[in-house]
C-alpha cells in the first residue's frame, strides 16, 4: 500500500531540549480485561476507547468502540460498549440509530457530561455510514450516560461522498455553558477544489448547534486535517480550545510530514501551530493528539504522535512530542525504549496524573512493536509529565502477533485510588477461535493494585480533555476507504 494510505502524526513548532529519562519502572497491574459481549471473528474490539464516569458512583468507566462488529445481517455496522469501572459489567450497549452494513459505529468513541446531568455522556463516531445518497458521508452521535437514550445527532454542515464526518471525536466545554461540547473531525472532506483536505467542526452539547467550522491555514489537498481531535483549556482562559492533527499535509518540500492546529474555544481563532521538531517527509506528524497540564502551569499542553517519523536507521519506528500551550516550545521528545522499524510509536496518545504528582504523564501507544517472537504484538508506555522518564511498560496478557496491542490508549482513574489508570485497546487480538476479535485492558496507574477481573475520551478524566482513539496498524483489520481517505490507516506496505 502506497505511503498516502496511512496512519494519523503529530506536529508541533518550536524546538526545545529534547528530553527522555529512564528511571525505574513499576510492573504492570492488571485491572480489567474486557471482551465484546458478542463475540465474532474481526470485530475490531478496542479499536477505540475512553474512560470517564457514566455510572455516577466516582470511578471512570470504560467505553469500548467495535467498528466492525456485525449486527444482525448488517456487517461491519458496528457497535459501542460501555463498561462499569468498578466491576467490569456492562453498563450499555450502542447502536447506531441508523443501522446499516460498513458503518463503523465506534470507530471513535469519547466521553463528557453533554447534558449536565452530572454524569458523562458518550459520543460515538461512525465515519463510514451512509447518509441519503452520500455513502460513506458519516455520522457521529451522542448518548446519554445516564440510560443509553440518544441525546444528539451530528452531521457536517457540507455534505458529500467519503467526507469521513467522526473519524475522530472529542468532548469538552468550549463555550462555557458548563455542558461539555463535541469536536468532529472529518479528515476526507474536500474543501473547495482540495480534495480530502479535511475540516474538524465544533458543535454545542446544549442543542448540537455549531459552534465552529475549522479549517487548516495551509489549504492542500490531501491533508486530512481531523484525522485526530483533542479538546482542553490551552491558552487558560476557562474554555476548552481544540487541538487538530492533519497528518497528510506537506510542509515546504516534505510531503506528508503533519502539522498540529490548536484553535481557541472562544472565538475559533488559531492559537498555534506545531510542528515536528526533526523534518522530514512521511512522518505523519499529529496523526494522534491529546491535551493536558503536563508542566504545571495551569494550562493544557499538547501531545503529538508522529507514528511514521524514521529514528536514526529505524524508519516508521516512530515518536511523541510534547509541547507547552503557553508559547509552543517543545517540553518532552519521546521515544520508544525498545527500538525497532516500524513500531509506530504514537499511534495514539493519551494523557493524565498517573503517578499523582499533580502533573499529567503521557501514554503512548506502540501497536505494531514486536515483542520476543511475536511480530506486531504491540505496547504502551507511560512517562513521567514532570521528566520524561519511562513510569510503566504494559504489555498485554495474552501475548500473541499482530494483536495491536496499543492501537488504541486512554486514562482516567477507574479503581479510585486518585491516581489515573489506563485503558488499552488490543483490537486484532484473537480470542479463541476468532481471529481479530479484539479485547481491551485497564491497568493500574500505581501499579500496585491489586486483583484482577474479567467481563464479558475523554481520554483522561479531567473535566475539559479528550483523547482520540489510535488507528488500526497492520494486517487486514479495520481497513476504511473513506474517499480515499483510509482513515486510522493501516501500516503502509
């Protein structure tokens, strides 16, 4: 497959020292493995996920996207679950109130109070469904937290064939009103005569009214800008601003190198723009984002992936930049610790206070790192906000190739500890007899909790950040022509 057809990047601009400590790293605890409660080969469980309290009893619960689950006589229309945090049961299924084959309902998932209820609601992208005659035009709904009922439905105000609308999903409060709003990326959408040049759109939680329409400042075809959303109070003004990945765009001669937008929630009015900090063509630069308050200052940084980005003789082995919202300087560069071609590190980042320094830590998403014999089994890691250093290596529990483990990552404290802990997603896993079933984890942010259960974005818990799931890497799953526009790539051949 040829480099166009790929993975989300990062970007962000100016350079800063780049810093990546190793420190000693605590042993993973399990606290939840979690399975589709109806198993099917290919489904795709935990091609996405997000963490936040839907239950309303104080501890994040688990929404896990399952694209490709068939529904009734309906393939790949796709379906959404939500799981208590507590015990693991299953607190909701969702279902695309507009059923049809290759939807890919939950593609992207990401949780928010939407209706100010006091419990978060859920937001489900289906970049692939059908809309009158526009096919693969997408759509992305919003659910109640509270009983399941559908509280919105989103369409792009400029409809057309393969625009992609939910690839990508985030929720904050970008207005102010107290109820948190949904960024939408649509990364195939044309934009005059620039085809697949992408737009992201803002719409109020209070009515689905829009809010803003964003657009990327370096018109091009090709750029996929929405290919990832992250919502959170950048520039400290009491509003969540957006951050945009457009991981197809070329800067000066590099093509596909990424940039990053960041765009102010209260007006829409371009806040900054992030690049990598080691050019070159193909990285796919903001191909994964996720905001947070890294350093301390009050203000929500920006995580990029750069999953395509070459590390000395490693092509695509990949890279997170971390970046200070305050003036765009680069905090942190972070690297893989087992270094390989083609691991794709920062496929999908997430960010919160995993240690409990009052700082958020960074979870990266390595889905196609090999791990002992087993090519693309795939891990994530977790560093320290404050130094860069290496907090928790996850692996999965079932060890076997091309599980993905990592293609999807998001944080929130699940077991009450006030700490966060982490969900990963592992959507090509094979569980029993079916081949590319999926499973999803939640690990212990402390990695000293104890016990472990089985059942059946925001990203982080913070009350203004979402996280973008990670795109599928690899193999024969979750392959979505969007227009051309192959969202969530996978790994270019």
């Amino acid at each position: 497959m040829c480099a166009r057809h790929m993975m989300r990047l990062f970007l962000l601009g100016a350079l800063a020292p780049a810093i990546v400590l190793l420190a000693s790293v605590d042993a993973q605890t399990l606290l939840l493995t979690l399975n589709t409660p109806n198993p099917q080969a290919g489904a795709g469980f935990g091609n996405s996920v997000a963490v936040g309290d839907v239950n309303g009893d104080g501890k994040a619960d688990i929404a896990v996207g399952v694209p490709a689950e068939g529904v009734g006589a309906n393939t790949q229309q796709g379906r959404t679950y939500v799981f208590s945090g507590t015990d693991s049961s299953r607190l909701l299924t969702l279902d695309t109130p507009n059923p049809q084959a290759g939807a890919y309902f939950g593609y992207s998932v990401a949780v928010g109070d939407v209706n100010g209820d006091g419990r978060d609601d859920i937001a489900a992208g289906a970049p692939a469904e059908g809309v009158g005659a526009n096919t693969q035009h997408g759509r992305a709904y919003v659910f109640s937290g509270a009983d399941g009922s559908l509280l919105l439905t989103l369409d792009t105000p400029n409809p057309q064939v393969g625009g992609g609308f939910g690839n990508s999903v985030a929720v904050g409060d970008v207005n102010g009103d107290g109820k948190a709003d949904i960024g939408v990326g649509t990364p195939g959408e044309s934009v005059g005569t620039n085809t697949q040049q992408g737009r992201t759109y803002v719409f109020s939680g209070a009515n689905g009214s829009l809010l803003f329409t964003l657009d990327t400042s370096s018109p091009q075809a090709s750029a996929g800008f929405g290919n990832s959303v992250a919502v959170g109070d950048a520039n400290g003004d009491g509003k969540a601003d957006i951050a945009v990945g457009a991981p197809g765009e070329g800067v000066g001669t590099n093509t596909q190198q990424g940039r990053t937008y960041v765009f102010s929630g209260a007006n829409g009015s371009l806040l900054l723009t992030l690049d990598t900090p080691d050019p070159q063509a193909g990285a796919w630069f903001g191909a994964s984002v996720a905001v947070g308050d890294v350093n301390g200052d009050g203000k929500a940084d920006i995580a990029v992936g750069v999953p395509a980005e070459g590390v000395g003789a490693n092509t695509q082995q990949g890279r997170t930049y971390v970046f200070s919202s305050a003036n765009g300087s680069l905090l942190l560069s972070l690297d893989t610790p087992n270094p390989q071609a083609s691991a794709y590190f920062g496929n999908s980042v997430a960010v919160g206070d995993v240690n409990g320094d009052g700082k958020a830590d960074i979870t990266v998403g390595v889905p196609t790192e090999g791990v002992g014999a087993n090519t693309q089994q795939g891990r994530a890691y977790v560093f320290s906000g404050a130094n860069g250093s290496l907090l928790l290596t996850l692996d999965t529990t079932n060890p076997q190739a091309s599980a993905y483990f990592g293609n999807s990552v998001a944080v929130g404290d699940v077991n009450g500890d006030g700490k966060a802990d982490i969900a990963v997603g592992a959507p090509a896993e094979g569980v029993g007899a079916n081949t590319q079933q999926g499973r999803a984890y939640v690990f212990s942010g402390s990695g000293t909790a104890s016990g472990a259960s089985v059942s059946g974005g925001r990203g982080s818990s913070a009350p203004s950040v979402a996280v973008l799931a990670g795109i599928a890497a690899g193999g024969a799953l979750l392959l979505l022509a969007v227009g051309g526009w192959y969202t969530r790539r996978r790994r270019p051949r």
